[in-house]
C-alpha cells in the first residue's frame, strides 16, 4: 500500500511507488511494501539508521538499495520479462557462502559499520530481519547477535563478493522461485485509493495505458506531463517510459532543425 506523507513533494512518490512494466519492476514494488510494512511492525525509527553510519561519515537509509537480490549479481533476467505472479530471483548470498560456492576466500566477513557493531541485540536483529525481507528470503530465522552481523555482512551489496559474482555465473544453478501479489492490481488500486482520498478521483480512462498518439502529444506538450491532465502518465513505469524517449526525439528534432 503506498503511504502518502504530506510532508513530502507529492509528485515524489511516484518516483518510488509505479505501476511495474517489467516482473523486475514488480519484485522491486513488492520489497518497497515488505519492507514499508515490516518498519511498521518492528517500530523501525531513525534511530536504525543511524547503526548503518560508515566511518566516511554517510547514512544508508535505503535497505532496498543495501540489500538488492538483484542489484547484488547485476541480474537483469527479470527486466525482461513482464510482471507475474512469480518470479526467480537469484540465491541469498549468505546461503552461497554456507554452501561455499566459490570457495571460502570469497565470504570473507567485513566489518560492519562500528554503531551496528556496538548496538544492543534487539537492533541488531531487527537490521538482519529488514535484511532478509529486502532479499525476499523466506527461509531467515532471527539468530543470535553473532549470526545476524554476520547475516547483515554477508548480504549487503557493498560485500567484495558482490563484484566477483557480476562477473560469472555461477551462483545461476542456485536461483530461487518466490511468489508475490499481482503488483500491477495492487498499485493500480492503490492509486484509486490515493488520488480518492484526496479528493481528486481518478477517471476510469487513467488506469488504462495510452495510445501512441497519446503519448506523443504528452511528449510534444511536457505540460500534460508536468501539470499531470492525465495522471496515468505519471504512475505507470511503461507509459512513462515511453513517453519520455518520444520527448527526447522531440527535443532532439527541434535542435537540429534550430542548427
């Protein structure tokens, strides 16, 4: 569900909540629920990421980005593929290194950020939990505070490790099914929701995608995009997608006929 916070510009929430156009889009809307959902649960605070300061001085709040099955093995699989029910999504690193897939040299365990390390149990697991939701692992189990910094080290995309599996493929033979909501309902409904509560409903033809001649006259006027008279340009990640390469013809066109 997207949680609408009035603080925040709201044209910047469609920059994390879409409509998903590829099943890679669908995973990465699934996690952002998880995770939005777990930090409810677990009454995650700022005081969560301030555990993940690094001695250069910066703040990860993103688990999302710290923690991406995809984005850990540059795995674009799934980009190409439109949004499903299910989807494979490469293995858990820590679960590579238990079985030593690429040798032991390569799970070297490096120091978490000192605040992580020197924070109470109760935080630490909480970290290791939004750890393995952001990673849709199923298979996790809270352990002790030793575990779950090695857990949280072992699967953060900041791990050496990460760069060695870019380059090969041999973490493929271990991919894993998971399932997840019809992404593309659920946002779709959430939007209804949205723009309902706010008092400005959606009609019936902004939850359908555009026509090409649709979208070029949003790319040849950017005012239909900006002032948002058809917000389904806005919210879904195809249509907006397309409407901004045609834009770029546009531009395009126009400066070389200017030179």
């Amino acid at each position: 569900m997207i949680q609408y916070d009035a603080t925040i510009p709201f044209v910047e929430h469609f920059g994390m909540y879409q409509v998903p156009d590829t099943l890679a889009d669908a995973v990465g809307q699934y996690r952002i629920d998880s995770l939005r959902s777990a930090m409810e649960r677990l009454h995650v605070g700022p005081e969560i990421f301030e555990l993940l300061v690094t001695e250069d001085g910066s703040v990860t709040d993103d688990f999302g980005t710290l923690c991406d099955p995809l984005g850990y093995f540059a795995d674009s699989l799934l980009s190409c593929m439109k949004p499903a029910t299910s989807a494979s999504l490469p293995p858990v690193p820590s679960t590579l290194a238990e079985l030593g897939v690429g040798g032991a040299a390569l799970w070297i365990i490096p120091p978490v950020p000192k605040a992580l390390n020197q924070a109470d149990s109760a935080a630490i697991g909480k970290v290791a939990t939004l750890t393995a939701i952001s990673f849709c692992d199923t298979d996790f189990v809270v352990g002790d505070r030793a575990a779950n910094l090695r857990y949280i080290a072992l699967n953060s995309v900041d791990h050496p490790a990460s760069m060695v599996l870019r380059e090969t493929k041999i973490w493929v033979p271990y991919r894993r099914q998971i399932s997840l909501p019809d992404m593309v309902a659920v946002r779709k409904a959430d939007f209804v929701r949205l723009f309902t509560t706010l008092g400005v409903p959606l009609e019936a033809r902004e939850l359908e995608c555009l026509s090409r001649e649709e979208l070029i006259s949003c790319a040849t006027d950017i005012r239909s995009y900006i002032l948002e008279r058809n917000r389904h340009v806005v919210f879904c990640h195809a249509c907006a997608k397309k409407m901004l390469n045609l834009n770029m013809q546009v531009m395009s066109a126009q400066t070389n006929h200017v030179c």
